[in-house]
C-alpha cells in the first residue's frame, strides 16, 4: 500500500495574530462588543480573539460610510475606483497564500480548494468588477446609472473571503460604500481583506468591516441609513430580513438556501458526471448553497453509477484541512455537524438506505465521512432539506419529464446540474429547470462573469455578470 | 558619476513576433524632435519586415484569441503596471517628438496608461455587452457572440505618438486579434518603448508588432496581404487612403476608416472594439 | 471476425461484444461518452497532489521499477543496446539498492543482443513489432515481425494498432490483427499501441481500449513515442477507468502502459497518483503498470539521490547511457 506522507501546508504562512479588531473608517479599532473567539474546526483549538461590534459601532460604521460616500467615493470617476479596486484585486494575488492557508485555518476547508478556488475566484471578482467601474454606461442601465449610498452587507462562513469579495466588489465598482458583517465563525479573511483595503490607499470608510454574530448582522441590517441590503445565508434569516425591509423602499438582494437537483440521464458521460457528482455535493465539505445534494439517476444507469460513486467516494481523502492532499476538510463548527448529524439521522429513521466511506477520521476536529441515501424518495427530510453537509441523497427516475417535476419540486432553487452527452436534451431540461443557475455536464462552477443567484426560496437578486451590477445602481 | 558622463544612446529596432530585429533591408532613418533636432536613427522597415510581421501575428492568433477573456484582461492589465514604470521615459519621449511641454507630455501619458487601463478591462465585458440570445421562433437555442476577426494591420496615428497609438492598439488585441503596427513615421520613438514595455509584461510574442518606417511604403503591402483580415487606416496618407480600401477589398478585409484627425484625449467608445470583431451564431434544438 | 483466444469466459454481454463486426461496433459506441473538459479537471486537480518524504521515497523506487528502459532509433547499435542493458541491471552503480527496471524495450532485431545482456536478470525483454511505429504493412508482414522477434527471446511485445482502420471504423479489421498478433505472441505478453496522439478524441481512446482489451492485450499502451503528443495524464485516466472497468466486468486485471513524454519525476508521480485512484492500488506493480521512457530514469535516479542526500543532485552525478 502506498501512503501518502503527510503535506500539511505551513500554518505560520497565515500570519495568525492573536487578536483581530473591527475595521472602521479606514482605522482597525477595538469594538464595543463581546470578543469572540474564533475556533479552527480542523483542530477544535482557538485561533484568535475577535472584537466585536455593538450597536453604537454599526452606526459609527454607517456614518463612516455615508460620509466617504458622500465626499469621496460617490463623486469619483470611475475610472479612479477602478484603479482602486485594481489594486485590491492584485493584492490578492500577491497576499494569495496567507489568504489561503487563513480562510483554511478558521473555516475548515482544505487548502487545495481555498488556495486553488476561494482566493482566486475572490480577486478575479475584484479584477472583473474593477473593468466595470469606468464602464457602467454599457451596462444596459441607461447612459450613467447611479450609485445607491451605503450597502450594508451580511455574508455566511461558507466561502468567507470570496462571499465578501461577492458583496464589496460589485457595490465599489458601482460607487456604493460598504458596510459589511462576516460570519461570526469566519471573520479572519475578511479583516485580512480590510487590511488589503487600507493597503490599496482606499480613502477611509469607504468600506467598513464588523465582526459578530446575527444580532450586529440585525442593526446592519436594519440600520435606517443603510439604502441597499445585500444578504448572503439561510432562508429563515433572509424572510426576516425582507419582513423588516418591508416598506422601507430599500433596495435588498437575497441569496439563500438550495437543495439542487443533478440529474444523470442514462446517456451521460459516466466517469465525469461521478466526478461532477463528487464535486457537487462534496465540494467543501457539501457547505455550499448550490450543492448537487439530490442525485437524480436515472434508472437504467442507476446501479452502475452508484457503484462507481461509492468506489470514488471512497477514495476522498477526509482530515486535515491543511493537508494539500485532503479532499475533504472539517465541518465548520460543532453546531453545524450536529445538525448534520441530526438530519443523518432522520434519513435513517425514514428508512434511507445510509452508506458512508470507511475513510479514517481525525481524533479532534469536527468532521462528518462522506455519506451516500439510496433508495430516498421525495418525502424524506433528506430530500427537502439543506443538510449544508457532505450527505448526498440519490433518488431515480425513469423519464425527462419526471425528472424535471422531481428536480423542481422543491421551495427553493438556486441551482441544478445536467448530465447527458445529447446537446438538445441539455437545453431543453436547462429550459425546464426552476433554479437560478443550471450546470450541463459540470458542477459549482463560478466566475465573475456569470450571474449567480436563485429562484423562490433561494433568493432574489444576481451577483456577478453585467446582471449583478444591477443590484448596486438606482434602477 | 560625474555631470558630463556620456549616455548610452539606445537602438530603436522592430519588434517582430517577441524579438527587436533590425531592418532585414538594412535601412534606417533619422527621427528628430519638434525643432528638428536629431533625437536617434530607427530601423526603416520594409515590405519583408511586413511579411514577417504579420507571418508572426498569425502564429499568435489561435493563442491569443483561444485564451481566457479573465486571462486577457490580466495579461493587459499588467501591461498597464509596466507601462506605469516607465513613465517618465514616455513623457520625455512624447515631449521631444510631439513638441509639447512635459507637463502636458505627462498628462498624455496618464491619458495613455488609463486607457490601457480601460481597455484592459474590456476583455471579459465585450461579449456580455455585445453579445446575447436570440430568442428565435422555434424549439432552438440561439445565441449570438463576438470573435475576433484575426490578423489586424493598424495604421497607427501621425501626430499622437502615444495616446493615439494605444488608443489603436489596445482595442485590437483586447477582444483577442493579434496586430502589426506601423507606428506614427515621424514619431516612432514612443512606439519602439511601448514594444519594449509590451517585451517585458506577459504579453506573448508576436500579438502586438510594430514597424517603423514610411507609412506609404509599408501601407500597400498590408492592405494586400492575403494574411490580412483587417485594416485600421487611421494614419495612412490622405492620398493613399482609396487605394488602400480598393486593395484590402482584394481578400474583403474589415477596414476601419477613421478620421485621421481623431481626437484622441476624449473618452473613447465601443467602435474600435466592434471595428474588428465578427458575430457568431449559434443554433441548437431543443428537446428530450 | 476470429474468436477472441485469450478470454474464454468473458461474461455473455462481452462475449456478445465480439460476436461479429456489426456487434463490436454497437458496443464500442454504447460505450459512455468521455466529457473533454471533465477528464481534463479531473487529471489536473489529481496533478495537484502533494507527495513527500517515505512516500516519494516508495514513489521513485515504484516507478522505477515500472520503467520499460527504451530505446527505438534509427541509429541504434548492438553497443548502444548493451550500455542500455547495464543500465536496466543497475540504474545507480553507486546505489546497488535501486531497483532493476521492468524490461528494456528495443527493435525486433536488437531482440538477442538485449536477451544475451539480461539473461538471469529477470529483466523483461520487450519488442516493439508489427510495422513499429506506423503500423502500415499487410498482416503476414506484422506476423513475421512479432514472430521474428518471439523467436529472438522478446518476452513482451509492443504491437500498434491499424489507426487507419480503426478511423474508417473498421473495429473488427483492428480486433482481428491483434489477435492473430496475440496468438503470434506464443508466451510473449502483449502490449496494444493505441497511438491516442492519432486517435484524436477521448472517446476513441476509450473505444480502443475496450478494443485492445476485448481482442487479449494484456497491457494497452498509449503511445509509440513517435507521434505527439505521446502519453498525457488524461487520455491514461481514460485507459486506467477502461482497465478499471474491465475488471469490474470479468474479475481480470489487465495494464496500462503510458509512453513518451514523461521525463521528470513529478510526472511519472502524477501518473502513479493516478493509478492509485482511478484504477485503484492493486495496478501499482511492475505486472500492470509500465513507462516507456528513456530519460526519465535518470531524472528518477537524481531525485532518489535527492531524497537521500539532502541536497539537489546534477545530471553529472548519475550515467549517461
């Protein structure tokens, strides 16, 4: 048997401090806030201790905000954000490793994927939204669309550095001012981030960062001198955010939950539709809004692919998420595995069949196998509910038509995935499928150029593409 | 070093798919500044130096065209940060050879960098804004994109040496064609810098080329190259300029007739992007 | 069609494969479709693994094991051919632990000289045969060849497909040679030349390889060595689902061979990486998986000594052959 040694990439890459501050009008000050201390999943240990902000705070940030906007950053020509937000995008680049090995250490993910995906997705965002700023006139809203003020912003742990460079690249390159709150579990990257900021000569307040929990996410939120909300995170949290809204005039976008769909017709290519089956629902570690997390095979290949998905499966590499050769890395908190663990469990109960990988799992951390429902039917909680972890569940179907109805059936719908080799068959399920984003022989592909964004449940509202500007202009 | 330290005195060459040869004619011609002072001697290309030139634009087509939009933009981008360290070396150049104070040399030269800048932006935008679906009446896909039309000859502007010049140039290559240039004849020195600068950042060889020399010498024979799929005329000689068109419709070129006095500080738009892209579509059916 | 004479017991649905010309080609093109892009992805994101220490270590000293140590030139002499086979016996003098390699692979008539250097080495002597590279001869010709170097001691042959055939579709022109070239083989085991640089697509690569397999190639090779591109990562992984997937069909393990190409040690662990995870361990040995290479021994023995000493070896430090 061949082992592989161990790879682990260095930690000390990370420049790990020991406390972190919020970042307000171009200063890192110390929040009034209870300090949170921010655990790394892989390991249970604590990395740092994190000011947090108060109420007071999120105001001062506000008007932080709302002063650059109004003096500075609302009034510029876009061709000097651009160069600012340029900046931004290279310091990214070049400060890309630490990035990595951080977002790695403090959410969980392994570092093939921060380092290889979540970096540089986060500054190509910057790069493509930077070419936006002195271009808005072509954006197809209208001649010189305007910029709305201050965009109070609250993203999820998921992908902390890149939902952040989702929420302020696009709000800077259309003259907004930011005000945004990481996830209590996953603030590091995005203070990284401010740091960048401060780096790249922004004028103050232009962006403002504030760790906490949901209620510092609440007054941002909720702030009556916040004109545009953008919320990136659960369902349940993002009907109360349009609830409160309601009546405001605010302009709010909303991106949510999934329980996407990937569709295997008997025609597909087996071996790439398994990976992109893999990659859909283990992708890190399944935490993605858009994860294939319902398999829906068809049943005259279903027995095949099935083999061949447990045989890849069991081949992904669960541990350390500072191992260049981990596949899968920790779950992101202890909360967050025992709602997994729960859901598991009703799957069982509700008479799932449960496979998981035999992969060895590390002795401290939260980590959760690999884990495969056959035999689920649509009425399982497994079936309707984002498990937001690496559990797949497979159901069958034997025609196009009961596919669409199974994969649509469904409050949310953010995403869904193809697969067959017959070009036709591709658009016209594509043209079928209630989901913001429909992958064809591919999964959780994502680029700046390319709306994401869901259906229903799943939200309103695009980021990225021509499309996602509109979110941050007064049209 | 002392104050009268004699300079090292540059060669200007070509630049010919990645690399600065001389002339193979051999020839060369004295630049001089505004007052009519010698400033240096630059290689006077010829209609081998075109052959060459558009033989090397050719070989780097598939490779341009067929890289990412993001790369592209990265690429120019970074064209942009090299240019911005070369600063001063272009005001000077600009100021001597188009007669301006370097305080207005200085602010061309901004202009110049922002509109790389610009332009470099551009590479990932152009199909989104140009391109889209075609909601036809019937079970198809259809859509629509912009391609690059290939191997584009720019006639690079007479007076603006190097806002013009960039202003022709990068529109080119953004949306993926590959260009040979003949540079402003008169005020070649900033053009053989840019090849420098253009050397020194990512740019693949033989992308961007540019020949210096006598426009109306090097015209006819890009105009009638059969490997040519576009022609830009901004800097050909008024008299020349039907003749030119005449010959480019020899293989139906894609010929962009611009105002030779084209005014170039002012913010430009889409047509020099559009000037040298085709439209493609795409039909699909659809069905189980 | 001849009957396939290396596989009695294929199951009913393989056996029903290779019944005539008409059912070989419904299955070939029954086979799944290979997504370009996908296979792509997926050798690119396995390239990325990380190998280091004890497991490079196992790494080097595997691979070289697996090199099928070749030389196919014009030029070639019973000289050069005897420096090689020193070198197959002992790759490092100066490191007597370093494995012997798999086999030497040379031209039919350089078969005896190659069979009288390694005798008692238990080296393998492998023949490329068959109109070696193009393939373009009559079917006597090819027998003749592999016989001739059968008859000279080549205990393996590398034989090439007819990629003109297989193009035109002609599946059952190209399964028949070679099993007539497998019965030609005697006890010889027999490696099957896809030449994928030619066969252009990784569904063709896939329908060779079932092809290859179906007819009794005990190995499928990817490449001569003389087309390029010769051996990539992805058109192996597609060999390696196809060894894979057989296996799972018939209970047999049959192997891969990529060839040219691979110089450096970090390729040829992206290759074994490979093998690890899409055919699974049990290809990780000499009997299933192979190189054909000719320089990337030495960058194998430089980064041994690397691994050993501590420090960056040069290219002075290990034999030139």
């Amino acid at each position: 048997m061949w082992e592989y040694a161990p790879a682990p990439e260095s930690r000390d890459i990370a420049n790990l401090k020991p406390t972190y501050r919020m970042f307000v009008d171009g200063q890192f000050v110390e929040g009034a806030g209870e300090p949170l201390k921010t655990v790394n999943p892989g390991t249970e240990e604590v990395l740092a201790e994190v000011s947090t902000a108060a109420p007071a705070d999120v105001d001062k940030a506000v008007k932080a905000a709302r002063r650059a906007y109004d003096r500075v950053w609302g009034k510029m020509p876009g061709s000097e954000r651009a160069k600012y937000i340029f900046r931004i995008a290279r310091l990214i680049q070049e400060r890309g490793r630490e990035l990595a090995v951080l977002e790695s250490l403090d959410n969980g993910k392994p570092i093939k994927e921060s380092r290889d995906v979540d970096v540089p997705t986060a500054a190509a965002h910057f790069f493509y939204h930077a070419g936006w700023a002195d271009k808005l006139g072509y954006a197809g809203y209208g001649p010189d669309p305007k910029p709305l003020g201050v965009a109070g912003q609250v993203i999820p742990w998921n992908f902390p550095l890149l939902m952040a460079a989702w929420k302020i690249a696009p709000a800077l390159a259309c003259g907004n001012t930011v005000v945004l709150k990481p996830a209590e579990t996953t603030p590091l990257t995005a203070l990284v981030l401010a740091e960048i900021i401060q780096q790249a000569d922004l004028p103050p307040g232009v962006v403002n960062i504030l760790p906490g929990a949901g209620d510092v996410g609440a007054a941002v939120t909720s702030h009556p001198d916040v004109d545009k909300v953008a919320f990136t995170g659960s369902t349940e949290v993002g009907k109360l955010i349009q609830r409160q809204l309601a009546g405001t005039g605010r302009k709010l976008t909303l991106e949510l939950g999934g329980k996407a769909a990937n569709i295997v017709f008997d025609d597909a290519p087996l071996d790439q539709a398994v990976e992109g089956i893999v990659n859909g629902i283990f992708f890190n570690q399944g935490h993605v809004c858009c994860a294939g997390s319902r398999l829906l095979v068809q049943e005259s290949v279903a027995e095949e692919l099935l083999e061949k998905l447990r045989v890849r499966v069991s081949t992904l590499r669960v541990g350390d998420p500072l191992d260049k050769n981990t596949d899968v890395g920790a779950i992101n908190s202890r909360e967050q595995l025992t709602k997994i663990q729960q859901l598991v469990e009703t799957g069982d109960a509700e008479g799932a069949e449960r496979w998981t990988s035999a992969c060895p799992l590390p002795d401290k951390g939260f980590y959760f196998a690999p884990t495969v429902f056959s035999n689920v039917s649509q009425a399982m909680r497994i079936a309707r509910e984002e498990i937001f972890g690496p559990v797949l569940s497979v159901l069958t179907f034997r025609t196009p038509d009961e596919a669409v109805a199974k994969a649509n059936n469904t409050p949310y719908g953010l995403s869904a995935g193809i697969w067959t080799e017959k070009g036709s068959r591709i658009l016209w399920a594509a043209q079928k499928m209630r989901a913001g984003v429909v992958w064809a022989n591919t999964f959780n592909r994502f680029d700046p150029t390319a709306p994401f964004g869901g259906y229903q449940e799943s939200g309103f509202g695009r980021e990225g593409g021509r499309t996602g500007l509109e979110a941050y202009l007064d049209v | 070093m002392s104050e009268n330290r004699i300079s090292v005195a540059k060669t200007y060459k070509l630049y010919i798919g990645g690399a600065f040869p001389r002339s193979e004619s051999g020839r060369s011609y004295p630049v001089v500044d505004a007052k009519g002072a010698f400033l240096a001697n630059a290689a006077q290309g010829s209609r081998k130096d075109a052959r060459d030139a558009v033989a090397a634009a050719r070989k780097a087509f598939p490779g341009w065209s067929g890289a990412t939009a993001y790369n592209r933009g990265q690429v120019l981008y970074r064209v942009a940060e090299v240019l911005e360290g070369r600063r001063e070396q272009f005001a000077a150049e600009v100021a001597s050879s188009e007669g301006v104070a370097v305080k207005k040399a200085q602010s061309l030269v901004d202009a110049a960098i922002d509109r790389w800048v610009w332009y470099a932006g551009w590479t990932d935008k152009v199909a989104t804004v140009l391109g889209g679906t075609n909601p036809v009446a019937g079970p198809y896909f259809s859509f629509s994109m912009p391609e690059p039309t290939g191997v584009v000859a720019v006639l690079a502007p007479q007076q603006s040496s190097l806002l013009g010049l960039i202003s022709v140039v990068a529109p080119v290559i953004a949306t993926g064609n590959t260009a040979v240039v003949v540079s402003s004849q008169d005020r070649p020195l900033p053009a053989v810098t840019l090849s420098e600068v253009l050397a020194t950042s990512d740019l693949p060889g033989g992308v961007v080329n540019v020949l210096t020399g006598r426009t109306a010498e090097i015209a006819p024979w890009l105009a009638s190259h059969g490997d040519v799929n576009a022609l830009d005329l901004t800097g050909a000689p008024e008299a020349m300029r039907a003749d030119l068109e005449r010959s480019a419709a020899g293989t139906v070129k894609r010929v962009l007739r611009t105002r030779p006095s084209e005014d170039f500080t002012r913010e430009p738009d889409l047509a020099r992007l559009r000037a040298f892209l085709e439209t493609k579509t795409v039909w699909h059916p659809m069905g189980v | 069609m001849a009957a396939p004479s290396t596989s009695p017991s294929l199951p009913p649905a393989l056996a029903d494969a290779v019944r005539d010309d008409a059912s070989l080609r419904r299955f070939l093109h029954g086979l799944p479709g290979v997504d370009q892009v996908g296979v792509e992805q997926r050798a690119a994101g396995l390239g990325t693994r990380s190998i280091k220490k004890a497991g490079k270590m196992w790494a080097i000293d595997t691979a070289i094991g697996m090199v099928d140590l070749t030389t196919l030139e014009g030029a070639d002499t019973h000289g050069k051919v005897r420096s090689l086979a020193a070198k197959a016996r002992r790759p490092d003098p100066e490191h007597p632990d370093v494995p012997q390699v798999a086999a030497v692979c040379v031209y039919p008539d350089m078969v005896e000289t190659a069979v009288r250097e390694l005798d008692g080495t238990g080296i393998d002597i492998a023949s490329v045969a068959t109109a070696f590279p193009s393939g373009r001869s009559s079917l006597k010709v090819k027998l003749e060849d592999t016989a001739y170097a059968v008859d000279a001691g080549a205990t393996e042959i590398d034989m090439v497909i007819d990629r003109g055939a297989f193009l035109s579709g002609r599946y059952g022109q190209v399964f028949d040679e070679i099993v007539q070239v497998k019965h030609a083989c005697r006890d010889a085991h027999l490696k099957v030349i896809l030449e994928t640089g030619e066969l252009a697509t990784y569904d063709n690569v896939r329908r060779a390889s079932w092809l290859g397999l179906l007819a009794g190639g005990d190995f499928i090779k990817t490449s001569t060595g003389k087309v390029s591109p010769a051996a990539t990562l992805p058109v192996t992984h597609v060999m390696l689902q196809a060894v894979r997937d057989w296996h799972t069909q018939t209970g047999e393990l049959r192997g891969v061979k990529p060839a040219g190409g691979i110089r450096t040690t970090k390729d040829a662990i992206k290759y074994l990486v490979a093998v690890h995870e899409v055919a699974g361990p049990e290809w990780l040995t000499a009997d299933l998986f192979r190189f054909g290479a000719s320089t990337l021994l030495n960058d194998l023995l430089m980064q041994r000594r690397t691994q050993l000493e501590g420090h960056y070896s040069g290219p002075d430090y290990v034999t030139v052959d």
